[in-house]
C-alpha cells in the first residue's frame, strides 16, 4: 500500500487504508477485505480510484478493486513479485533467427548475434542500436531462443530497462535485506541477459545506476552473455561515463533502417502468409513508398488485409492498393521525422527557455508550465508511458501524472497553451487531440 499512501492524508491512510487486507486476484479485479462495514463504505466511496491507480502503478495492468468484511491471508508482496519475475522474461516463440530477414542494412548485427549464440562471452557485451522497429527486439529474442534450443539447461533472461528498473525500485521500497539479496541473486544467475531499451536507464537514478554496475561487473567477469540493445550509440546515452566504457569493450552494431529490397522481401513473405494476392506493380509501388521502420510496412499490410476483407474482394486491384497505402503514408509522414529532442526543443522555443531549465529541477514557475506541457506533449503526441516520460525529466511517475492533469486543465482555460498545442499538432499532422 506505499503507492497509496503518496496520494492520501497520512492520518486518512492510517484510518481508512492500512486495515484493509488483500485476499486474491481474480480475472481483472483484486479483493480486499475490510474490517468494519464502515470503513469499506468509507474506501468505496472516497479512495478507491487511488487504489486502482496505485495498483495500476505497481503492477503495470489495470485492476477493479474490490472490498469485502472478511479477512484474507495471502500475501500481496509475493503476488506482484511473483508477476515481476514471470511477466516480461518471457521469450517470444515466434521471434527467430528463421524467420529474421537479412540484408546489408542489419547483416552486421545479425552475424553478431549469430557469434554470440556460438560463443556465449566471447563478443560481450553486444551492443546492437539504431531507430525503432528496424529488428532489435527481434534479434534479441531470436538470440534467447536459439541458446534455449541449443542448451534448455541455460538460463536466459529477456528483460525491458523500464521493467529492470520498477523490480529494482519496489525491492528496494520493501525495506527488507532479504528482498533486494534475492533481486541481485536472481539477476546474477543468468548466464545470458538480453536487455531492451537500455537508454531508459537514467544518469540521474544513482542507485539503479550502480546496481546495475554491479551486475554487469558481475555477469561479465564470469562469462555470462550479455546484449544490449538501444535506439542510440552508447557514447549518446543519459548515463554515467564508467557505465558507457563498459558497453565498449564488447561489439557495437549498428541496424540502419530497411532498404527498398528488404521491405520488398518482408512484404511478399507477409503477402503469401495472409493469401494477399497482389499484383507485382502494388509490390513494387508499397516497397518503393512505404519508407522507414519495419512496423510501419507491416501497418500497411494489415490496411490493405482489412481493405479486402471489408469489400469482400479476391484480389484487390492497384488503384485500391496505391489509395490506402498513400492515406496511411500522408498521416505518417511528417510524425515519421519527428523525434522526441524536437518536440522539446520546439516547446523551449515557444516559451525563450533553455532545454537545460525545462528538464531539470528547478522549481522556478517561469520553467513549470513548458516542462509539463512537455510532458503532455509526450504522452499525447508519442504515446510514451508515464515511467518513460519520467526517466526523461529525471522525475516520479506521478509528477508525470500531475504534470498531464495540469496541461489537460489548462488548456481549456490558458489560449497559449491551447494555441500551442495546436500548432505542434499541426506540424505533426496529428490534430486529432
């Protein structure tokens, strides 16, 4: 219940909240038991939305809270362990070095990749980077599940910084020795650790920052495979310079965006697996203009799939083809270059602050406003997740929280702010807030 108690009256929560027992989760609603008829009707009617929100917070998916008289016994903490240790460590199946398309634009990867599956510590760490939806993730999945084929007894962790980062913060919220020995354990067993997103690790989480030191010392003096991958080189990263030196001793790769002849290649496979029958002028016209991350090509699929399944059609001419693929490519195409640096700086712009006030610390109230409006920008705009936002701005999640409900707020009652809003979306082409 600590999450709880960052949003209620200390004297309310101790009245109210701490004498409530959790019982069990079931399907989508977590039960708690109060002891008195009075304090159930008390939580239901004026905390139950902070409830939902903190569990929401803690364990990453959205629960109904539901309150009963009665007691329960099991245990809520080794519940949302149990779900940190299962949920994101779980290898996808279907991400394999078979069904991985190979071109000069990620070849150097994938030989890495391949070498370090051969030779488990040799190349370490494998550092693989370059702009979303080019193939990382896939790589580092393909990777987990070869080793697991080649060895079952091998112990292979695939794991999101972000939630590294929330298992390490709520070990160290226990207060308990044993809880965070039994973290550094688990993670230190690992003969291969396979690490998404490693530019969420932020310079100024000292402490995560220095566990995480520790655990890379520690795999990578005994051997134990260790791949990184990040949507920016390693010198770029917002960490440490004794952390960035490490990621240096192994190989950095670099997988730039697909060529013309690899979305060609991805998009016949994908055609003949869905029976989309399409002639070789709509092939060469969707590789040609379909540009950028491999998601977005893949969209494009799904459109033209729906399209034909909407109209009921056998073989969907090229005039069809070239529509559908030019609508989605116009709402793209200018949120396609636009990158997370530029929106902040466009709002620095707006309001004469430096990027330097808007993300750090400072109270000052000249810097609030732009750096919430940033915020929101973020997570309207990009669709990042609060935790993510947060390790930009160096900031708690509920800052984060706060930050949103503020510009939400005052956009309806401040013409710059809305004004501002509105012309970002305009660039854009998102007006659709």
């Amino acid at each position: 219940m600590d999450e709880v108690s960052k949003s209620i009256n200390p004297s309310y929560f101790q009245s109210f909240i701490s004498p409530l027992q959790f019982i069990k989760l079931e399907n989508d609603s977590i039960v708690l038991s109060a002891p008195s008829d009075q304090i159930k009707r008390h939580v239901i009617t004026k905390y139950i939305s902070h409830l939902e929100n903190a569990f929401y917070q803690v364990m990453g998916d959205r629960y109904s809270v539901e309150i009963f008289t009665e007691v329960g016994s099991n245990n809520l903490s080794q519940l949302i362990q149990n779900k940190m240790n299962h949920e994101e460590d779980k290898l996808n199946p279907e991400m394999t070095f078979d069904n991985f398309y190979i071109a000069d634009s990620n070849r150097l990867a994938y030989t890495a990749c391949q070498e370090a599956v051969k030779r488990p510590g040799d190349i370490n760490p494998l550092y693989i980077f370059g702009s979303v939806g080019v193939g990382k993730t896939h790589l580092l999945h393909a990777m987990g599940n070869e080793i697991v084929r080649r060895d079952r007894t091998k112990k292979v962790r695939y794991v999101e910084m972000t939630s590294f980062l929330n298992e390490f913060v709520y070990s160290v919220r226990q207060n308990s020795r044993t809880t965070l020995d039994s973290f550094k354990i688990k993670y230190q067993s690992y003969d291969t650790l396979l690490i998404d997103d490693i530019q969420f690790l932020n310079s100024g989480a000292d402490k995560t920052q220095e566990e995480f030191f520790a655990l890379f010392n520690f795999l990578y003096q005994r051997k134990s495979q260790i791949v990184i991958a990040s949507d920016r080189p390693s010198y770029e990263l917002p960490i440490h310079d004794r952390l960035k030196s490490r990621f240096t001793k192994g190989v950095q790769s670099l997988i730039q965006q697909p060529s013309e002849d690899l979305r060609l290649k991805i998009l016949k496979s994908f055609s003949s697996s869905y029976n989309l029958s399409l002639d070789e002028e709509s092939y060469q016209y969707i590789s040609r203009n379909v540009t950028g991350d491999i998601r977005f090509l893949l969209g494009s699929i799904n459109d033209i799939i729906l399209y034909k399944k909407a109209y009921n059609m056998f073989i969907i001419p090229f005039e069809k083809v070239k529509e559908v693929v030019d609508s989605r490519v116009q709402t793209r195409k200018k949120s396609m270059v636009y990158t997370h640096d530029q929106l902040i700086d466009q709002v620095c712009e707006k309001f004469n602050q430096t990027r330097k006030d808007i993300l750090g610390k400072t109270r000052k109230s000249e810097f609030i406003i732009p750096r919430h409006l940033c915020m929101f920008l973020l997570h309207e705009v990009f669709h990042l997740k609060k935790t993510q936002i947060g390790r930009i701005f160096d900031c708690q999640h509920t800052t984060v929280i706060h930050a949103i409900t503020n510009i939400s707020k005052l956009r309806q009652l401040d013409e710059k702010i809305e004004s501002t809003i509105q012309n970002i979306h305009l660039q854009l082409g998102t007006n659709d807030l």
